[in-house]
C-alpha cells in the first residue's frame, strides 16, 4: 500500500470518527442502582452528566452501599453506551480495517 493511500485512508477513518462524534453527542443513558436509590446518566463521551442519590444513602453507616451503588451503576452505564456506540459504528457501516459483525 502507497503511502499516499494510507494517507487517505487515515483521513477517510478520522471524517468518519469525527461523525461518529458528532452522532454520539446526543445520545444518553441512564442507569439505577442501589435499589432505585441512585441514578446516573452518561452521555455518548462516557461523561457522567447527572447522578442523583437519596438522602437516605448519605447517612454515615451506609458508606459502603453508596460506594457500591456509584460503582454499579457506573458500570452498568458504561456497558450500556458501549452498545449504543456499537449500534451507532454499525449503522455508519464500521470502520475501515475493522471487521465487520
């Protein structure tokens, strides 16, 4: 391969991650944990955007669930975004050099 072909094949791979990006900029998910006590929301940059937590898990004592509750639902937001992004590489047809499913 040409170095000039690779050259544009880096281009073509960074437009199509720049509207990847861009479709991703609306998405969000929202996650509870802790028995509905907290609820987070990411967005499609994995930012945290919101989380919401019940008084009640602020009390000294429940530390450790709150800790928990955070980390899961965290986690479970993470997971969920990582299938819309997949969603979102699929129907944009992937990426050049990746397989496609």
């Amino acid at each position: 391969m040409s170095m000039l072909s690779k050259l544009k094949q880096f281009k073509d791979l960074r437009e199509q991650g720049k509207k990847l990006q861009g479709a991703l900029s609306g998405e969000t998910v929202t996650t509870r944990a802790g028995g509905d006590k907290v609820i987070l929301t990411m967005d499609g940059n994995l930012s945290i955007t919101a989380v919401a937590i019940d008084p009640e898990l602020l009390a000294p004592d429940k530390k450790t669930k709150l800790e928990n509750a955070i980390k899961d639902a965290h986690n479970d937001a993470l997971k969920k975004m990582q299938r819309v992004i997949a969603g979102k590489m699929q129907e944009m047809g992937g990426f050049p050099g990746m397989p496609q499913s």
